[in-house]
C-alpha cells in the first residue's frame, strides 16, 4: 500500500497511535484499505490527493485520514437477518392508518395480543433469536410456583 520497508517505528508515534486506538472502529478499517487502494497514492483527485505518503504520517493523522476514507469509501452494511415490523409498523400495516397512541401499552389489549402473537410466528418462521414475547394467556396458563 505505502510500499516501504518494515523499520522500526519512532516512540513519538506510537504514542499519538496509543492516543487514537480508543476511538477507533475496527468496521471502519476496510474504508480506509479501499481509500488507500482505489487511487494512485499520488493521485491529485480530491480527496485522495490529502493521503500520507509514509506509514509514520499516516499514524499521526489516522482519524483525519479515517474520517477522509469512511466518506469517500462508506463500509458496506453487514448483512443481518430479517428485522420484524416495530409495534407502530405492524398497526400501520394491519388496521391502515389507524390514530396511535404514544405508548405500546396505550393500545388496546386486543391489539397488544395481536401483535405478540404475530411477533411470535415471525420469531418462529424466521428462527429469530430474540425473547419470546408472551401474551396474557401464556402468563395465566403458567404454573405460579415457577
């Protein structure tokens, strides 16, 4: 990428890098590998024309740089599992445009037990690793000794 050989780093910069690594994302690394790829390490395109030229400089200047790379190369989304429908999502879909309150719990309880019920299907349809959500009925059909 910067193509030097490896040689020992100055305590100077190990320090600014101690300074930056908590601030870091470690999702944000392929940006900045993309960033440094895409162009010609001399490139005068803006904004691969601000890159450093040295590893020493690139140390000093990581979150400047980091910032550059996430805006011109953004990280791909990771691919994740299909997400159900929040509670206002789900009313919307269901009973078309109905007025809502503020609050899950400020719905009636019909619908409440709807939404679980579904919430469940989906959970089991989709092998969904989130707690169970239980309705009424399950709470009163459970054994109160535990």
């Amino acid at each position: 990428m910067l193509h030097q050989s490896p040689h020992a780093v100055p305590p100077r910069i190990l320090k600014a890098v101690e300074r930056t690594v908590p601030f870091l994302e470690k999702k944000q690394a392929p940006s900045l590998v993309k960033f440094y790829r895409s162009e010609a390490l001399d490139s005068k395109e803006v904004p691969f024309n601000s890159r450093k030229h040295t590893p020493e400089r690139l140390m000093l200047h990581l979150p400047e740089q980091l910032g550059l790379a996430v805006q011109t190369c953004p990280p791909s989304p990771p691919p994740g599992k299909e997400k159900h429908p929040s509670w206002r999502e789900f009313c919307n879909w269901k009973y078309r445009d109905p007025v809502l309150p503020r609050s899950f719990y400020e719905l009636p309880s019909w619908v409440q037990e709807d939404y679980k019920r579904e919430y469940n299907q989906f959970l089991a349809q989709t092998g969904g690793d989130s707690p169970k959500v239980r309705s009424k009925q399950d709470q009163s059909n459970e054994d109160p000794g535990g």
